[in-house]
C-alpha cells in the first residue's frame, strides 16, 4: 500500500499547492469532504455535480469553480476537460466520486436499471479517464483517483448490480495503473466500507427490497457509518504516496485482508449468509 518513506513510489512528486483537481459528485458526500481536504491542502478545485445549487456551495466553500455535468455521459465529459483546461489551468487531479446504489435481487433488476447504474457508476469512470487523461499522460505528470467500493471485492446476494460496477472499476484502476506507470501517471482505487452519506437517496430499492422496512433499515446502518472524511483521508494519501487500492473504514480494511486470506469455500458460505445479503 505504498512507502510513507518514498512518497509516489516510482512517480515524481505532486505539489499540492500548484495543482488543480477535478472532483466529480462533488456537491455532497464523500465528493464535497474530498473537495474539501484538497483545497486545505493548498490544491484549487473545480467541482463537478448534476446538481448545480450544492456544486456551487462547494465551489464556494473552496474558493474554486463548479460546472453541471452528467458523467455518464462522454461527450459532456470531453466538453469538461477542454473547458477546464482553458478556463481553469492544466489539471493535474482527477477524482471520479460520482455514483449511484441500488439493490435487489437478480431477477428484480431490469435491463434499464443495469444499465442505469453501469453508465454512472462505471463508464462515468472510464469517461473522466478518456476525457482528463489524455491531459495528463501528455504532460506526463497526474493522478487519477477511482471510487471504488468494498463491495467491489465482497459480493452480496442483493447487490449484484452495485457489486458488478465497483469491482470494475477496482478492476479497471489497477489495469489503467500499469498502463500509465510509464507516463508518470499515478491511479489508485479507494474502496470505502460504510459512508455516512446520502447515497441512499440515489440508491434504486427493487423487488422485494422495494419497501420501507428495507429502506429504514439501511438508512439506520448508513447513519452509522464513516464520516465522509475518512474516505477524505485516503484520498489525499493515495495521491501522496501513490497507493494502488485503499480501503477506507475498518470494515473494508478487514475485508481486504480477509479477501486474500479466505479459501473460496469460506467466502462463498460467508457471501450467504443473512448478515452479507443472502436471501
């Protein structure tokens, strides 16, 4: 998980305070504490979010700049990069924060709800890679930061949609990671466990989840989490220290170990169980 002692291990050093860092979902959540911490840690930020009221408080509260974009969608995305670019300065920081939940069965999920959070969770991804990265690997200095998941190494009975996306984009971040090695363009993968954040307003509730037991319950357990600074944190570290896959909350920590430790016949008894999910 990287050397404190060899900060960006293999990759030059990023300077903080003469960077600019595009941060997507940023107008809550996890995506606004991000803002936050880089703009404490002297970097100018430009919030990103398809709510332009909270884009704009962000904006605000880091003295940067906002803009409304859909990320999932690539031509708004490339529109982004050449503006920011122009109207802003080379970026340097790319977090894709921007994401969505949703949960249920299999067989409760439509094509359009796979869809539906595919195109936010994960192409949104490879879209702010496709339209910042080539900035980068240009001028050959970066970091892109990917929000992944801890479900995107745990599997759920009830989240296979959710799981899908966020495995690939730990998948996608670490390939990406290899590739950009060679162009001194750094990409880490943070995966947070529970986040105190809004993300069930933005969560898909099907099938027999679809109730309002179901959705006061996991209102409950996400009341319960992490605060978004946790995930904050890991951010700031990763681009730091160069980190590949960063979990964020103790229970994702656990997890990851337990991912590489656990015989499969473990894992998969454990993924049906009641307490992950199983039906």
């Amino acid at each position: 998980m990287g050397n404190i002692f060899s900060p960006r291990k293999g990759l030059g050093t990023l300077d903080f305070k003469n960077s600019i860092a595009v941060v997507t979902g940023a107008g809550s959540g996890i995506g606004r504490a991000t803002a936050l911490r880089l703009a404490g840690n002297g970097v100018t930020v430009v919030a990103v979010d398809l709510n332009q009221d909270s884009a704009a408080k962000t904006a605000h509260d880091v003295n940067g700049v906002s803009y409304v974009v859909d990320t999932s969608d690539a031509k708004q995305m490339e529109t982004l990069a050449n503006k920011v670019e122009s109207e802003v300065g080379p970026v340097t920081i790319l977090v894709n924060n921007a994401g969505v939940g949703m949960t249920g069965r299999f067989l409760d999920v439509s094509l359009d709800d796979w869809l539906w959070i595919q195109n936010i969770n994960l192409n949104g991804v490879l879209n702010g890679c496709r339209a910042f990265g080539p900035y980068m690997v240009k001028r050959k200095v970066g970091h892109v930061v990917n929000m992944s998941s801890g479900l995107g190494y745990f599997p759920r009975a009830t989240e296979s949609s959710y799981c899908t996306t966020k495995a690939g984009v730990l998948m996608f971040s670490q390939c990406l990671r290899a590739d950009w090695f060679k162009e001194n363009v750094g990409v880490s993968a943070i995966c947070p466990g529970v986040i105190n954040t809004n993300i069930i307003n933005a969560t898909k509730f099907l099938g027999e989840r679809n109730n309002e037991r179901e959705l006061t319950a996991t209102k409950k357990l996400f009341a319960k989490g992490h605060s978004p600074e946790v995930v904050a944190k890991a951010v700031i570290n990763s681009i730091r220290y160069n980190r590949a896959v960063v979990p964020a909350g103790v229970e994702a920590s656990i997890g990851w170990v337990l991912k590489g430790m656990l015989p499969m016949v473990v894992q998969d008894l454990a993924t049906r169980s009641k307490f992950m999910g199983g039906v």
